[in-house]
C-alpha cells in the first residue's frame, strides 16, 4: 500500500535525516520525497507500517506531516 504525506521537509539534508530513521523502521519498503511538489510530498511503500507512525516521526524530528 502506498501512503502519501504532505510535509515540512524542505532540503535534502533534511529527507537524509528522516530517512534515517523510515530505513530503521523499513528496511524492506520503500519511501520518496517529492521536494519539488509545493506539498514536499512524501510517498511511503509499506504493509506494515501505519500511517500514524510516520506522522509521529517527522512531528518528534520538528516537522509538520500530515497524510493526504
């Protein structure tokens, strides 16, 4: 299931930095960020996963992440 974010992550550095922790978390699904979209989308690949977690991991990192 593909689940998608709208975010506060502006940079590169930034992504790095929350992909960090989606790897520990998803060593086996995938995940993206769209930084040029105006919503700086992320698209997460999970069946595992819920989207409430991913929330809560971006907002404990300071960003704001809501999911659309």
């Amino acid at each position: 299931m593909i689940h998608v974010f709208k975010t506060s992550v502006k940079s590169e550095k930034q992504a790095s930095m929350v992909g960090a922790f989606l790897n520990i978390l998803l060593p086996y699904d995938s995940w993206n960020f769209d930084l040029e979209d105006k919503d700086r989308i992320l698209r997460v690949e999970t069946f595992e996963l819920l989207p409430d977690t991913v929330v809560t991991i971006l907002n404990s990192q300071g960003f704001e992440c809501d999911e659309l």
